[in-house]
C-alpha cells in the first residue's frame, strides 16, 4: 500500500468512497470542489493506494484561529470499506501527523459524526481522544449545498 497525492484518474474512486461516507455526490461536482480545495493554500489530498486501486481517502488543511495555536485539521478520511481494519485509515492518519509536524503545526484534530462508533473506536486506538462536545449551526444560503 502507498499513500500519494490524489490524482486526477483517481476522481471515480474519490466519488466512490465519499459515497460509503453519505456523500452521494456527481463527478463534476466533486472534481470542482477537488479544483477549489487544491488551489487553496494549507490544504493537503492524498489517496491510499493498494494493488493498483484507491482504497482511502484524505483531506488535511491547516487552520489558524485567534483562540489557539494553529492546527491541522483532518476534514475527510475514509477508507473502502472492504478494506476497513487492514491499516489504510492509520497509514493515512500518520501522513497527516507528518504533514502537520513539518508544518510546525501543535495538534491534529477532526470532527466525527456521533452516530459513527466504529470510527470513533478507530481514532481512539490511534490515540486520539474525544476534547469537547459541540453542535454544528448551519444556515444554508443557496438552494445547492
């Protein structure tokens, strides 16, 4: 298994895997966002890669803030799931942790949905540890999310 940057061939199994994610999402759109996302500074998309396939997925970009020290935040990882278990999504969360080490970054931290225990066990095994409760407020402006 290798962990590279993501290509453009690679967008059918990006629009794969965010699918098994609940982000039933067009190419085109996914491949624009891609086009945003990698134009924006601080931001980081790699695949995992194994035999010849894209088997994970992960997006990491540095945030900085007012009330703490600038950190990497892990806004995607997913891992095909059947290949879940195998390694891919700690491979892909220790290319993160690099990242963000050689960016002089504090800390890595993502936000993961409630309802997702076995992700959660995931992180937690990695060493990663629940810091705070929040909600998320959202008001949507247009009509297209």
């Amino acid at each position: 298994m290798i962990v590279r940057d993501l290509q453009p061939a690679d967008l059918p199994a990006v629009v794969g895997l965010l699918d098994q994610l609940g982000y039933a999402l067009e190419g085109a759109e996914v491949e624009a966002r891609l086009q945003q996302v990698r134009q924006a500074p601080g931001h980081r998309v790699r695949v995992a890669e194994r035999e010849g396939k894209v088997v994970g997925l992960l997006h990491v970009f540095e945030r900085p803030a007012l009330e703490k020290p600038r950190e990497a935040i892990v806004q995607s990882l997913v891992v095909d799931a059947t290949v879940r278990g195998s390694g891919i999504g700690a491979a892909l969360m220790r290319d993160a942790e690099g990242w963000a080490r050689d960016r002089s970054l504090v800390s890595v931290a993502l936000y993961t949905q409630i309802g997702r225990e076995a992700a959660h066990a995931f992180y937690e095994t990695i060493g990663y540890a629940k810091a705070n409760t929040s909600h998320l407020m959202r008001r949507y402006l247009t009509e297209r999310h």
